[in-house]
C-alpha cells in the first residue's frame, strides 16, 4: 500500500476515535434533556389525574349519599306495606287474593280455545 495513503488512513481514524467520543457526549445530553423533559410532564399527568379522579370520587360519594338518602325515606312505607301486606293474608281479603292469583297463572298457562267448526 501506497505510504501515503497509509498515512491518510492512519489519520482518519484518528479523527474518527476523536470524533465518537464527543458525539456521544452530545447524544447523552440530549437524551439527558428529553428524560428530563418526560420526567416533568409525567409529574404534571399525575397530578392533573389525580386532581381529576378526586373530583369523580366526590361526585360519586355526592351520588352515593343521595341514593343512601332515598333509601332511608323509602324505608318506613315499604315496611308498612309489608306489615299490610302480612296483615292481609291472614284474612278473609288475603285468602281471596291468593285464589286470584292462582286463578290467573292457570289462566295464563292454558292453552287457548280453538274456534269451533261451523258444520
């Protein structure tokens, strides 16, 4: 090989072994700035989600309180109901309404009449 070309080599890779180490310094402080950068904006998403989830959480215990609120004033007529309800079928009126209602399950369960033939 031609010594001068030898030479021309022998100082491009020089150069080359000079030059990967200063990009590869530049390489790790732009991903230092991006991981820092991600690092912010998750920080931000977690407290924007969490700020989000306690206002859901308030809605639902607001929601919550409502239904437990409607429950307690349904309660006293359903069980007055019950106990009207306990207190009919015992009676001449309970026994009554419970042959209705087996009157109308049989009812409901029989087949239907067929027409008659006309002759």
């Amino acid at each position: 090989m031609d010594p001068e070309l030898r030479d021309t080599l022998n100082q491009v890779a020089v150069d080359l072994r000079g030059e990967i180490p200063s990009g590869d310094a530049e390489t790790r402080e732009v991903l230092d700035r991006l991981g820092a950068d991600l690092r912010g904006e998750i920080r931000t998403g977690v407290v924007e989600m969490r700020r989000y989830f306690d206002v859901v959480g308030e809605s639902l215990r607001g929601d919550i309180r409502g239904v437990a609120e409607g429950m307690a004033l349904l309660s006293p007529r359903t069980d007055g109901r019950f106990d009207e309800h306990t207190g009919r079928t015992g009676s001449p009126e309970g026994r009554v309404l419970r042959l209705e209602a087996r009157v109308t399950v049989l009812e409901d369960d029989r087949k239907p009449r067929r027409p008659r033939r006309r002759r």
